[in-house]
C-alpha cells in the first residue's frame, strides 16, 4: 500500500510533527490534548512543535516557537486559512527535513507512522477532500512537506495575498494547484472528514451516533463544527442537542425552506471523541 520514505538527512530518522496557534480561537487545551493524541498513537523518535504567539498554559512537553515571519496584511473575508502561509518560509523555526502538519482541531485515533512512510522524501501530500469530488483538491487539516520547499507559494502569495484570496477562497486549493512539482494525496481513508465520513444518515442520525470510518487515521472537523460540540451533539454552536427540540426548529422558515437538510443536520453526543481527544 505504501513505501517507507527514505531518509534524506538526520532529521528525518525523527518524526516531526507541527501545529500553529494564533490569535484566541484555540487555547492551549487544544495544543495540549494534540499532543497528548500524537504521543500515543507515534512511534518514537518524534518532535511536537507548536508554532504560537501565545505559550500561556501549553504543556511542557510542547516544543513552543515563534509564529514564522511574514509581513503581510492577511486576507479578509475569506473561509480559508490562510495564516498557514507562515508556513511555507524557506526557513521554519529551527526545524529542518520533513514535518507534518496537523490542525489543532483533530481527533488522532490509530498511528501516524504511515503519514511518515507514503511517498517519497521530497513529495508535498495532502490528505483527501472530499468535498468537492469532481476536482482533485487536497486538505491542509494534514500534510506533510519539507521546509522550504513552498517558498514559490509564499513568494506568490505575499505579492497578492487579497487578490490569491479571492481567487483560490481556501488555501488548499492554492496548495493544490501551485506545489512546485505538484502535489499527492494520501490514502482517501486515512483522513476522514467528521460531517461528511462520521455522522450517520438521515434518518439514523437520531438513533445512532456517528462512527470512526474503516481506515481512519485521522478525524477533521473543517467548517463550524468542533470536537466539543459534538461532544455535546451538536451540529454547530447554535444547534440544539437533543432531537425533541431540533425537530421543533423545523416550523422556522429557514428550515422550512430546505427542511431535509434541517432532519440531517442533528447529530447525537459523540463518546469515542472523549476516548481519544484528552491529554
């Protein structure tokens, strides 16, 4: 199925994990309890380094450096996550060889060693989007590169970052369709996305929680759904977590208007998350 990567230097007999923290919308639990994920589910040599501008409560354990530089003004407006660009600098903290990218926000549940091992030393591999299946598009929630060899994505970037915004929306896609020499995709099953590949269908939602995928390595939650409301059973922030009072919503006009999407959009409390997603 896969090929270990051959080594090419020292830093890459060690497994490097990264993650990047900014601004207030994930504090240091979230830093913390990836950690925790990656520690049990790797198999050692590794490094965790997480890329803040704010080490307030992180465990000791985190390997904490600076935002990488980047002067740019970010883009506005857009649902992509385009800070990420720090990321692409020819330099990379003190880091060097090949990292692993992992969103904050993910649920670890089997072991990333295969992450380290597909491909060769030198590919940029995203995971599988599944959002849109008629384009080959990657997901940046996880991917693997060596440092500095983004830095014609960042060049490019920097010289527009509004107008590369608007043009790509996500910065996966940009990623994607600009990768020197291309990009490739891990295993689809590998990274599985929460609404599209956990929850259950309409109308078993309602009796059943959703599930970890055959295969899954990896569990992501892109959009506005976060491992703690699905904790709680809920679709979003603002959504009701039991069924008699998400049934109710339906007479809303909105919900009216599309009212299949309304009974899909209900979720029941997800147990397993609490299994994996602790410290």
């Amino acid at each position: 199925m896969f090929k270990k990567a051959k080594s090419k230097n020292n830093n890459d007999d060690i497994k490097q994990i990264i993650c990047i923290k900014w601004g207030t919308k994930y504090g240091a639990d979230y830093a913390n309890k990836l950690y925790g994920m990656v520690s049990r589910n790797i198999t050692p040599p590794f490094r965790f380094v997480c890329f803040t501008d704010d080490t307030t409560d992180v465990r000791p354990e985190i390997e904490c450096q600076e935002l990488p530089p980047l002067d740019v003004t970010m883009p506005t407006n857009t649902l992509g996550k385009w800070p990420k660009s720090r990321l692409w600098g020819e330099k990379l903290g003190d880091l060097t060889g090949t990292v692993l990218f992992v969103d904050l926000d993910v649920i670890i549940v089997d072991s990333l060693d295969p992450f380290f091992e597909y491909g060769e030393p030198d590919d940029v591999i995203l995971s599988y989007n599944p959002s849109n299946p008629l384009e080959r598009l990657g997901q940046t929630s996880c991917f693997r590169f060596q440092v500095g060899s983004l830095v014609s994505l960042q060049e490019k970037f920097k010289a527009n970052p509004q107008g590369i915004a608007d043009e790509y929306r996500f910065e996966q896609r940009f990623v994607t369709r600009n990768a020197p020499g291309g990009v490739k995709l891990f295993p689809k099953a590998w990274v599985a996305h929460f609404r599209r590949k956990c929850r259950q269908p309409f109308p078993l939602n309602y009796i059943k929680e959703p599930k970890i995928p055959k295969g899954a390595r990896i569990v992501i939650f892109p959009g506005d759904l976060y491992p703690t409301h699905a904790i709680e059973g809920r679709y979003n922030k603002n959504a009701a977590n039991n069924a008699k009072d998400h049934l109710k919503r339906l007479t809303e006009p909105k919900n009216l208007k599309r009212p299949l999407r309304h009974l899909r959009h209900f979720i029941l409390p997800v147990g397993w998350i609490e299994k994996y997603w602790r410290e």
